[in-house]
C-alpha cells in the first residue's frame, strides 16, 4: 500500500523534472540507435544477431528428392514412413534375381540375357524402354555374285532374330532341314520357302530355343550355297 501511495507521487516528481513522453520516446530512439551501429559495425555477439535474421524452414534449402519415374512419368511417389521413395516389389526382386544369377553365367549370352532382364525390370518401373534382343544379318549372294550365305556360319543368343537379305544372284530362299534343328522347332515357322526375287528382299526369323541349325537356298543347293546357325543359351 506504501508502494502504491508512493508511485503517482514519484511519477509527478519525474514528470516536473522534465520526464515527459517525448523524453521516454528520446531514450528508447538512442538505444535503438546504439543497437542498430552496433549491430551493423558487428560490434554484437554473433549469436544475439540471429535476433534479427528471419528463420528459414529447414526444407525450404533442400531441394525435394525425385525418382527417375516420377520425373519421366509425372506420377505421384510412393513413399514410407520416413518420406523415401519405395521401389515396386516385384521389379526389384526380378532385378535381384538376375543380377544375382549373372556371376553363374558361363556363356556371354547367358550373361547378356541376365543383365537385359535386369534392365528391362528397372525399365518397367521408370516406364522407359527395354533393351530389345539383337538381330544379325546376313546376305544372300557375295558382292561378287558368288552363291554363298555372307556369312554362312553365324552364332547368336537365344531370343535373338536373323535377317536374310537379298545382295546379289536371286533369286535365293531359306529353308531349314527338320533332321538339322534342335527337337520341338517347327522348321515351317523359320523357313521362307517361297523365292526372294527382288534385290534387298528380306526375310526374318526369331530363336527361342537353343541348340545347331543347318538351312539352305533350295535352287543353289548343288552349289554350295548352306549355312549353319548356333543359338546360344
């Protein structure tokens, strides 16, 4: 109560001794003032001027994290709990299959064919393009106009394709002996029977099943004009 009486009393001293609004006013603009300089002349303690520095979010200096899908697909992630994006189950475990079978490969193309199917599954989930089997030409009739297969022993990998093409000395066709192909292939669905005439006239077919396979162009025969094909598991 004492404290109480006392205070207007004192505020009236204060304000007779010339303590009025626009001298509280004066004194708050010269600390402002001091602390301003202070702070521009870095005369402050480094860490009492993060007081006057506007706090950044966190994520706002971090770029989002994207997965090649989502960049070539514009579909939305699928994320866990902690905000990674999560790899479909499938395509990973055939991409850990064939990798994991790649050191048993004995053969290239048994070593090409794991890594196409890992790639291939990695591409599924990106929605990009597979890598797609080779395909080997060869040429019926030398540039000579010799009547040979060019070239008349080839190997390839097992789902490959050969392309024959007409070069010179047509006309030529493919047929493959049912006693010269592995068992359980149909020689009617890899031969062409009927003439290529033309030159650049092609004819393809594709190998799923591995083993030898002899073929020849039926008018050229008696000359020497068959081949041999090995496709490799």
């Amino acid at each position: 109560m004492e404290i109480e009486s006392r205070f207007p009393t004192l505020l009236m001293r204060r304000r007779g001794q010339g303590w009025g609004a626009g001298a509280i006013c004066g004194a708050v603009a010269g600390v402002m003032l001091v602390t301003v300089v202070a702070f521009l002349t870095g005369k402050l303690d480094p860490s009492q001027t993060m007081l006057f520095m506007v706090p950044v979010p966190p994520q706002a200096s971090k770029a989002p994290v994207l997965s090649v899908k989502e960049i070539l697909t514009g579909m939305q992630p699928v994320r866990n709990r902690i905000g990674e994006p999560v790899m479909d189950a499938q395509p990973n475990r055939q991409i850990r299959e064939a990798l994991s079978m790649y050191d048993a490969c004995s053969t290239y193309c048994c070593r090409r064919n794991m890594l196409m199917s890992a790639v291939g599954a990695a591409a599924l989930t990106i929605g990009a393009p597979a890598l797609a089997a080779e395909t080997k030409t060869v040429l019926m009739g030398t540039d000579k106009g010799e009547l040979k297969f060019v070239p008349d022993e080839l190997t390839i990998c097992k789902g490959d394709s050969v392309m024959w093409k007409v070069n010179k000395a047509q006309p030529h066709n493919i047929v493959f002996d049912e006693e010269g192909v592995p068992s359980g292939v149909s020689v009617d669905s890899i031969s062409k029977e009927e003439y290529l005439n033309a030159v650049g006239d092609t004819h393809q077919a594709t190998f799923t099943v591995a083993g030898d396979y002899k073929y020849y162009c039926q008018p050229h025969q008696g000359a020497g004009m068959i081949a041999t094909l090995t496709v490799s598991a």
